[in-house]
C-alpha cells in the first residue's frame, strides 16, 4: 500500500483560538492511504450506503440497527424518549442483562474458545487463557457470592480500584449480572483519589487486590485500599467491607495486613460457591450499567453514568464494524480497564462479540521494547489498540523491534490524543508492516464509544486525522458566539454532536445540573425546547473540519490537560498543591512533552516570608501524587514571587504555559505586573 499524493482537498490548518490552558496541534494536512484490499474483503462493513441509513433524517430511528446485535429478553418499544432533554433514554420498555450479552449467549457456539489471554508482566509466568466456559463459571460464583454474602443488589454501586487481571473483568460481569453498578477506579490512581469517587457513588464495598506487577516491582496495592477506607472515613462515609483478590491465589502478596472484621480474602469466600449458578437478572435498558469517573472544569471528577442498553448496543456495533472484531479474531486493545476505553474496548465490546481479547497486566515496555511485538506473535493477534503515548514511547525505545516478530495485524487503533503524522506513518509502516488498516477514533468517557473515526474498509485514512462522524454520530463546529461554521471550513471551533446516541453518558452521577451545564446547556437555544435538535452535545474539544469531512482535534477547550491520553483536570492539581501550606497560588499548564503528549508543569507562589527550596518543590509534587496518582506528577514545579496576573487579579496561564512551551507569550502590557513575566522566564528556564 503506498500514499495516495492526490489532490489535497483540505485547507492548510489555522491556528486554532483555544483557551489559555490549551495548546493547539500544528502540522499541515497530509495525503490518503488506502485501506489493504485483503482487509477490504473481510471486513464487516463495506456498503457505503450505511450513511444514507444512518443520515440525520433517519436519527434516532437508525440506532435499531445497534440494539438488534444484542439478546434481549424483552424487546424494546421505544428507540429513543426524548421527552425531557438532554434525559434521553435509550431503547424504553426493553430489557436485558449486560453479562449475559459478554458471557452466556455465547456458550452454545464458543464455550470453548478463548475469551481472555491475562498475559502476565513477568515473562516466565504462564499466560492464563480463560474460554468462555470459564468465565462463566467464575462471574457466576461470584455473583452468588457478591449476592449472598454481601447482599449485593440491584441499583447498589461498588467501587472497584483493580490493576489489569482477569479478576477485573470477572467482577465487573459479575456486578452486571446482578445490576449491580460498578465504578472502577484506574488502579494507578492513589487512595485519596479511590476515596473521593468511593464517596461520591456511595459505595460501601471496595473490591481490590493484594499486589499486581508494574515495571517489573510487585507494587503492594492493598496499602491503597486501607488509605481510602480512612480517607472515605474522614468525609463521613463508611466502608463496610474491603474484599482483597490474591494476585496468586492462596498467598496474600502484600505486606500490608488484613484489618480484622473488614477486610476479606475473595477466594477464601469464594470455595463456599463452587459450582453456583445466578439467574442474570433482567435489567431495563436504561438501568445504569456502571460509573466512570473523569476530570472536568471543577476540581471534582465527574461521574459519568453509562446505561446497560444504549451503552452495551453502542460498544457492541462500534467494535463489530469499527474495530472490525469477528468472533474469530485475536483482539488486543493495551490500555487500561480503569479507564473508559478499556471498560468498551476490552470487556464490553469485544466479550459482547465472542471476540478473544488480551489483558496485559504491565507496561508495554518491560522489560524491553520487544514486548509487545512478542505477546502479539505468541497469541495471534491480528487487531491492535493503543495510545499515541504508548506509540511514542516503543517508537523511541525501540524503533526496529516490531520486525524481528512474525505477527500480523489486519487492524490498528489509535485512540486518546492527536497523533503527529510521523507518529501514524512509523505505526503504520513498522508496527502494521504496511498491512494494516488505521482507524484514529476520537470520543471520550462520557460518549460510551468511538464518535469520529473513519470507516475501515470504506474510507481513506489521513495521518494526524480523525475521520468524519461514525455511522449515526453527526458533528458539527459552533464558534464561540454559537454561529455553526460551514463544513468543511478548515476553521477551528468547539466540536459538537447534533443527534443523542445510545452510548452517550445518561447523566452525571447525583448531578444533573452539572450534566445539563458541561454539555448541553452552551449551544441550546431555547432550553425549554422538547425537540432533540435543539440540544447539541458539547465535547469540549476545540476542532477543525476539512474540506474532504474529516475532523482535526486540536484539544480541549477547558481546563483539562490530557497526559498520555487522560484526562486531568487542572483545578484538581492546583488543589493538591495548595493543600501545601507553604503555598498561596498554584497554577498549571500543559506542555508539550515528546513521549505523552502533554505533561503538567506546576507554578507555585509561596507564603511570605518564605523562600524557595528543592525541600518545598519535592513537597508540592508529592502532594500531587498522593492526592491523584504518579500520573498527575508535575514535570517540575516553579516556585515564582508572583503569578502574571490580570488586572482584575486572574492568573493568566497561557502567560505561563508559553513560558513552559518556549513560546512568545505575546502581549503582556496590559498585565497588572508585566514585569513579572520575564522574572518568571528567568526562573523557568534556569530549571
Ligand atoms: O481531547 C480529546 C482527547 O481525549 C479527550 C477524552 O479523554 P478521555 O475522556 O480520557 O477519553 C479518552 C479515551 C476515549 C477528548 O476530549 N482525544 C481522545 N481521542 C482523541 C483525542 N484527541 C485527538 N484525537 C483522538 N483520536
């Protein structure tokens, strides 16, 4: 496959005219590649008269097609009630159970086929290969466990704070057979971080494990748990029980202790259940299947509620004809369950498909960049999921390893972050060894799955774009004075969604008001409207649109930094360091960073009188990663006398991330103390 050089049909990018905590991604447009005919003629999905099916004129009515590749125990009577917006609800008057979607129904044709590969970190352990069979039989003991030990039921939420093990996805199928609705916490996160979601869903139940593997440490993981329950403890809200899974059954791994009365050993409980089976239970579409935390314009994560039914039809048809799963491929997505696209693109997606999906407990890059390109040799994979940042980073370490390995991808994906064209065209030549086809989805924790992408076997794929909406999904760029720019304009503005979509969040969790002001309430126009058309959905993402339809994510328009793909909020780094009482004033900026894309850099003003230090610096970042997670480690902290401040007192950050960025921060007259921006260069670049 070569490039196509043909015409270019998109305007050269603009600067986009984003927020002062965003930076926008600049590289011209580049040419097509074509999709490999051997993928075109196995692929789900090669009629192009699926956008006419799937135009505005036929929203929401086309969404039948994703409802009907699930087994419904009662169909369902209405395709969307959109009675009270943005409320939409999917698919009223149906129901059915989510695990038995991943688990059961597949019993009969693959009971004894692969449904995850655990590849664990340490080379020399086994790989576990757990068939369908098997999994059933274990989300079933559980569940009779859950429910009867724990008097788990319908509506009750858990926290889940789990690494990548096959005991994730168990728990979380099981917590879906019952109703039971889940919220997994990224595993990396810290226990204060765990705390607060712990909180704010309610849980009284925390499923964890012992210990897992990282970089070639066993991290001990429980010391996690026993911080939330005290942190949870000190916001006025119990934890009951603690359940602890052995990374090694049968031997606790961590070297902190059990705490008598609350803490208990999954599989010791789990003996007493050999062999049980639990009814799944028949959920309504529109019960809540889980929550998702996300950071937001506040300092408090978002929990983003998804439904059983439009959420599981969405992941379901968008992995069957975006991702290109049949139930014979070997499906390898590398991120992490702990965030949404491992919950979509790892469990509930590909098992819904009969698909064999990987979990893949460490870092891609242990203990060398070879990695990788080995598992996918030993176990066949042939589609391949990840992240610009992972991208990088094996690039960097390892640029020739992929062909020293016989694997074969038909299938690649990128997701999380724009990708540099350099960046796609080494995935596409080294990694896919010009054989694979690319799809660069862009969506979100709050859409349940892929909103822009193109369409593989359909569309040409251009290096540092998405593609257009999906089938169904019809976005558009408003301005900031809310006038929609013409398509294609090649102009950036805020990306919009002008249709409800059944995967999309249904609200968020104890919040409504939040959910109705961060992603409806700026583009309505008449907010007493009944008619979805007048309800675009927010994303938050600055965009440009080509000439050709496809979409260009510049980032986001808020207050988020997305490092390696994920999303933090600002105001949540800034609190942690204020938490310091060393400190006055906290600022963050994103900077550009090689390997992840953006990383935060801390400013910080102390309290008078004292003077800066390594010891403070150290502190700050501590207090961070404590408060959040190693993730939200700034690069480095700037200890300044002062803040570049407006002259009604605002901290002007895109001030401080040009200085970060090696960036000319423009005109600063209008400052009320100008003079402070080069002392802060001074400080910055003597770092
Ligand atoms: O800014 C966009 C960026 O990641 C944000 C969503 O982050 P999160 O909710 O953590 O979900 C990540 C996985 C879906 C978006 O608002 N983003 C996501 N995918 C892309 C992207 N930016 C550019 N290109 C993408 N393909």
């Amino acid at each position: 496959m070569s490039e196509d050089k043909s015409p270019r049909h998109a305007a050269e990018p603009q600067a986009a005219d984003v927020s002062e905590a965003q930076i926008a991604v600049h590289w011209p447009e580049e040419g097509y590649f074509s999709p490999p005919v051997q993928f075109i003629a196995q692929a789900n999905l090669t009629d192009p008269g699926i956008f006419e099916r799937f135009s505005l004129e036929h929203c929401p009515e086309c969404f039948k097609e994703f409802a009907d590749l699930l087994d419904w125990y009662k169909y369902w009577e209405t395709t969307l009630d959109a009675s009270n917006p943005p409320f939409w609800r999917w698919f009223v008057g149906g129901r059915l159970n989510a695990c038995h979607n991943c688990v059961d129904r597949h019993l009969a044709s693959h009971r004894n086929k692969t449904a995850i590969h655990f590849v664990p970190e340490p080379e020399d352990e086994a790989v576990q290969h757990l068939t369908y069979q098997e999994l059933f039989v274990r989300v079933n003991e559980l569940a009779a466990l859950l429910r009867e030990t724990f008097g788990l039921a319908v509506g009750d939420r858990v926290t889940l704070h789990m690494p990548m093990v096959p005991e994730l996805p168990i728990t979380m199928l099981a917590c879906a057979r019952l109703g039971v609705i889940h919220s997994q916490v990224f595993s990396g996160f810290s226990g204060k971080a765990c705390a607060d979601r712990i909180v704010d869903s309610g849980s009284r139940l925390l499923i964890t494990m012992d210990a897992y593997h990282r970089a070639g440490d066993l991290l001990d993981h429980k010391e996690k748990a026993d911080i939330a329950v005290a942190e949870a403890a000190s916001a006025g809200h119990q934890i009951d029980k603690v359940l602890v899974w052995q990374r090694y059954p049968g031997k606790y791994s961590s070297p902190t202790a059990l705490v008598d009365g609350r803490d208990v050993l999954v599989n010791d409980l789990l003996a007493k259940y050999r062999g049980r089976r639990v009814e799944p239970v028949q959920m309504p579409a529109e019960a809540p299947l889980f929550l998702m935390y996300t950071s937001g314009t506040t300092g408090r994560p978002k929990g983003c509620q998804h439904s059983t039914g439009g959420y599981l039809a969405y992941v379901t048809w968008t992995s069957r004809y975006i991702q290109d799963i049949h139930p014979e491929d070997v499906y390898w997505c590398m991120a992490d369950i702990g965030w949404i696209t491992g919950h979509s693109y790892i469990v509930y997606g590909p098992l819904s498909l009969a698909a064999s999906s990987v979990v893949y407990e460490g870092v891609p890059t242990y203990p060398d960049p070879g990695r990788p390109w080995r598992i996918a040799e030993k176990l066949g994979v042939n589609i391949f999921h990840t992240s610009p940042t992972a991208i990088r980073a094996l690039r960097r370490s390892g640029p020739d390893e992929p062909t020293k390995y016989q694997y074969h991808f038909k299938h690649m994906t990128t997701v999380g972050e724009p990708i540099e064209p350099e960046v796609w065209k080494w995935y596409h030549k080294v990694v896919g060894k010009g054989e694979a086809v690319i799809v660069d989805t862009w969506w979100q924790t709050e859409n349940g799955g892929f909103l822009c992408s193109t369409v593989p076997a359909i569309h040409k794929m251009k290096p540092g774009s998405t593609g257009p909406g999906i089938p169904g999904i019809h976005p558009v760029i408003f301005d900031d004075d809310g006038h929609e720019l013409p398509s294609g304009s090649g102009k950036a503005g805020n990306i919009c969604i002008r249709n409800p979509w059944p995967g999309v969040l249904q609200t968020v969790w104890k919040d409504p008001d939040r959910y109705v002001k961060n992603y409806y309430a700026r583009y309505c126009k008449d907010p007493k409207s009944k008619d979805w058309r007048d309800w675009p959905y927010l994303a938050g993402d600055g965009a440009m649109q080509a000439a050709d339809g496809y979409f260009r994510i510049l980032g986001r328009i808020d207050d988020v930094i997305n490092v390696a793909g994920h999303r933090l909020g600002t105001k949540e780094i800034e609190s942690a360091a204020l938490l310091v009482p060393d400190v006055t004033e906290a600022a963050v900026v994103p900077v550009a960073d090689e390997i992840k894309g953006k990383v935060p850099d801390l400013y910080v003003s102390l309290k008078p009188g004292l003077s800066p230090s390594p010891k403070i610096a150290s502190k700050i970042s501590a207090s961070v990663v404590s408060r959040i997670g190693a993730i939200a480690r700034p690069r480095r902290v700037v200890i300044v006398p002062d803040m570049p401040k407006t002259r009604s007192g605002k901290i002007m950050r895109r001030v401080l991330a040009a200085i970060s960025n090696h960036q000319d921060p423009g005109d600063v007259s209008t400052l009320a103390n100008p003079e402070i921006v080069e002392k802060i260069k001074g400080l910055a670049e003597g770092e």
